[in-house]
C-alpha cells in the first residue's frame, strides 16, 4: 500500500498520505498510552498525584495564555 502512495505524484494522494501518516501517529500515542496507564505501578503512582489538584494549578496558566492570545 504504501508503494502506491508514494508512486503517484498527484496532491491529493500526497494528501491522504500525510492523513495517514498522522492518524497512525495518533493511534500508536493513544495505544502507547493505553499500555503505560495499564500497568498497576502507574495507577498507584497517578492515583497519588490527583488530578484535580493538576487541572486546579493549571487554570492560571491557561487564563494567561488565553490573555496573550487574544492580543
């Protein structure tokens, strides 16, 4: 398959490929974080953290950038 995406010079086959590429790199991060998350030594170790505590130090962070952004 990936012999004929890469044959073919047309743009929008260049386009489904660079789709491709993309989404199979999305796939592999969620699937790479499935396996860490599924470990029981992980679990502890984020159970620990909180992640209220994360998502409550991380508001002003967020409000600064939206500051900047808008500018």
């Amino acid at each position: 398959m990936s012999m004929e995406l890469s044959e073919n010079t047309n743009g929008q086959d260049n386009e489904s490929r660079d789709t491709l590429y993309l989404l199979s790199g999305a796939a592999m991060i969620v699937f790479g974080a499935g396996l860490i998350l599924s470990t029981p030594i992980m679990r502890r170790y984020l159970s620990g953290v909180g992640v209220g505590n994360l998502i409550q130090a991380a508001i002003p962070d967020f409000e600064r950038y939206v500051k900047l952004r808008s500018m």
